[in-house]
C-alpha cells in the first residue's frame, strides 16, 4: 500500500506543480480543535479580499469556485446577505479600514495618487475630494497601534523583482499617476488600489513603521509560523491574478474564479492551522464589490456620505457579494441571514478589539456580525 501511495504521489506531481503554490516554509501543525477549549472572544482576525463577483454566481448551486462556493461555507458560515458599499475598487477598500464613504475620486480608483483636500468633518466623513487622507482620518489599523495591538497589511507581489519598485509599503508618489493600477508584468500583478492602508496619511507619513506593517504576501508563512508574530489583524490581498480581478492573467494564469480557487487551497490550511488561529482565530473571505455596475444594490440603510450621490455609481451601494466565516466559534454549514456591509466588518473588528467606531462603522443601527460562541468585548 505505501508503495502505491508513492507512486501516485508521483504521478499527481506534475499536475499539483501547475496550481498556485503556497509558500515553502512549511506550515505549523495543525492543534485538534477539540485540545483546547472555545475562546471566549476573537483574538486574530484575518481578512482575504477579492475581486468583482456577485452573490448568485460564486455560491450558487454549481459553484465555479467550489472551493469557496461550497467547501469552506460547509466548514464555517456563510454571510447571504452580505454587501460591498459602493463602485469601483478602492471606495469598498477605503471603507473596510476606515469606514469612509466614497468620493468621486476613490470611486474612480485614484488614476493619479493626490492628496485628499477636506472642507470639513461631518458625522465622522472627512468632507472633500481626493484620495490620501489627512493624517486625522484613522484606520482601524491606527486604533490597533494605539492599544498596542498589532496589525499588517500583506499584498501580494508588494515586493516584485523590478527596478525601482519599493519591497514594502508601496505607493506612488504623491500627486503622480499610478504605474500599479494594472498589472505592469508577469512577476509584478501587485494593485496599490487593493491595499487601502496606504490612502492615509496617518500610516504613509510613519515610513518606518508603514514598512514594518503594509509588506508583501511572502512574509505571511513566517508570521503564521510563529503565534508570537501572527499579528491580531491580517488584511490579505492577493495579486490581480489570484484575486480574480484579471482573467487570463498576464502570468498566463486563468485568473477569474480558477486562481481565487487555487489562492484559497493553498491559504485557508495555512492559516486554519497556525497556532494562532487554532487559539481564538476568525478567517472572514469576501469580496470587494459585485461584478459591475449592474449591481449596484445596497443594505443596512447605508447612506451616502457628503462627497458623491450614489456611491455604486448607478445605485445606492456596491452590490450583493456575500462572506464566508471561519473560526471554531462558528458551527460549521451554517447560514447567517442578517444584513451586513463592509461598514459592518468594520464595526465588528472594533467591537472585538475594543475600539471606538470610525466613520460609517458608528452608524446607527448597523449591526455586528454573529461571531457565534466568541462574544464581542
């Protein structure tokens, strides 16, 4: 029988080389769940983004990513009733980390990098135009740094093999056009649009600490490795490619939903056996916003903001995305039906982390997601 397995192994490698590979440092040993006992709340969040699809398509009964339309939602809890909050990319981004509502400028995903000119502040919106925000508009990742929490932002392909290009906290120049809206090589798909943290002024100005924490996907593994480095909060972009967002890809990849597929097969294990999240983890998988403007659908009565009139464009939101929640508080295949957005992401990560609301994240009425057996502090 070993005999057989070995050759099979064998067999099956080539075809295993053609998927997205994870990292080669190898992953801690998974700890049985039924080893240690529930956490009474969430220690370490990780969140993986992607890109431009809606609801009925990615879980609906012939999933073109089955492993994310049926096998993790049959191992967690699916969100049905899950929005993004407006259109294009980089409004939705904005809004996880900051609860800012969108702009003319982030909804057309800040072509040329310049700085955020504000009027005023209004019921927590920043009034204005622009896309770098003043270094008093926090994010959720300067909350974090204040109670002495820690938090990184990995993108991945953040540090490309091309010259010239920063290895962490990549951004343009301020008042340029970005050379990364697109995928500019083979090697480099990275997006600064995919990576909100550096729209603010509050995490760029710190250059030492902005590259200490916004760094490329390749340093995950380690973290992971490590419970003492896993950070309390992990805001995971995948490239264009393993995102979705390009299909074919200019790897040559598929892209679309066969690279979300391979993305999440060789992360989720990693990460759902890392010490860190066996302790008190919760792995949340969504996407950025509906496929088109099309969608452009809304909930939990999100409002508009001061600086635009729609922000889908052509509707009140981002359209109908849906999540997927892992953790070892959550029963697994199960269903929440509860409205929520991506205002409402934001406030269950300061909720559980025990931080004030930013932005929309404090609207009224808006409600936390269902963590299960982990209360909320």
């Amino acid at each position: 029988m070993r005999a057989f397995v070995a050759i099979l192994l064998l067999v099956l490698a080539p075809a295993l080389e053609g998927c997205a590979s994870p990292p080669t440092t190898p992953a801690s040993a998974p700890t049985a769940p039924s080893a240690l006992p529930l956490p009474t709340h969430v220690g370490h969040v990780f969140l993986i983004v992607l890109e431009n699809e809606g609801y009925d398509t990615t879980f609906g009964s012939s999933p073109p990513a089955p492993y994310l339309g049926a096998t993790l939602p049959s191992q967690g809890r699916l969100l049905t009733q899950y929005f993004a909050i407006g259109h294009s990319s980089l409004d939705n981004y904005v809004a996880m980390v900051s609860g800012q509502a969108p702009n003319p400028q982030t909804q057309n995903d800040c072509l040329v990098y310049a700085d955020f000119h504000e009027a005023t502040t209004l019921d927590g919106q920043a009034v204005g135009q622009g896309c770098v925000y003043p270094a008093h508009v926090k994010t959720i990742g300067d909350q974090l740094a204040a109670k002495g929490l820690s938090w990184r932002m990995y993108a991945e392909d953040m540090n490309a093999s091309a010259p010239g290009v920063p290895g962490a906290c990549r951004h343009p120049a301020l008042g340029s056009r970005d050379p990364w809206e697109g995928a500019s090589s083979a090697k480099d798909q990275y997006a600064t649009k995919h990576v909100p943290f550096v729209y603010f002024h509050s995490v760029i100005d710190d250059e030492a600490s902005c590259k200490a924490r916004v760094v490329d996907l390749n340093l995950l593994s380690d973290d992971l490795n490590d419970s003492a480095r896993t950070p309390a909060f992990s805001f995971i972009s995948p490239n264009l490619c393993d995102d979705g967002h390009d299909a074919p890809c200019a790897s040559g990849a598929p892209g679309g939903y066969k690279s979300i597929d391979a993305f999440l097969q060789a992360w989720v294990p990693r990460i759902v056996n890392s010490t860190a999240y066996q302790k008190d983890g919760l792995l949340i998988v969504t996407f950025d916003e509906s496929d088109g403007e099309d969608d452009s659908t809304a909930c939990c009565n999100e409002p508009a903001g001061y600086n635009t009139l729609q922000p889908g464009l052509t509707g009140p939101g981002g359209g109908h995305v849906g999540a997927v929640l892992l953790s070892r508080c959550l029963a697994a295949g199960t269903k929440d039906d509860t409205p929520y957005n991506h205002y409402s992401l934001l406030r269950t990560l300061e909720d559980d982390f025990g931080v004030d609301h930013l932005g929309y994240a404090g609207q009224g009425g808006l409600k936390d997601l269902d963590l299960g057996a982990c209360a909320l502090r």
